[in-house]
C-alpha cells in the first residue's frame, strides 16, 4: 500500500499548503484531491512535488506491504 503520510509532514516542515503546491507547481485540485484521499496520482504529479518541496520521493510517499 501507498501512504501519502510522508508528504503531509515535508509540508508542514517546509510551511508548504496545498495551495501552495496548485499555485507554485500547477498541481491540479483533483490531484491534491487524489492525494487527500489516498489514490493514485501520475509520476509527473510526483516529480512536480519532488520539485516544488526539493525533496526526495521517500519524502512524498511510503510503500507499505498489504500483509502488515
């Protein structure tokens, strides 16, 4: 499973709002939406995020194995 939990706390540190990430990298309000409930976004949305936080994509999301 992935768990967007890692980009919610690289914008708290980086005082970092979702309207920051529409106004500043043009991430759409569905895909912001997306990400808010969990689902599935593009890896150019990722790389937008990567770029507008300057972080890594560990930072982004986590992979946790269904089984756990």
């Amino acid at each position: 499973m992935i768990s967007y939990a890692p980009l919610w706390e690289t914008m708290r540190k980086r005082g970092a709002t979702t309207y920051t990430l529409q106004v500043k990298g043009g991430i759409s309000s569905s895909s912001i939406r997306r990400l808010k409930d969990g689902d599935s976004v593009s890896t150019n949305t990722l790389d937008a995020l990567c770029q507008i936080l300057n972080c890594d994509i560990t930072d982004i999301i986590q992979y946790t194995p269904d089984n756990e």
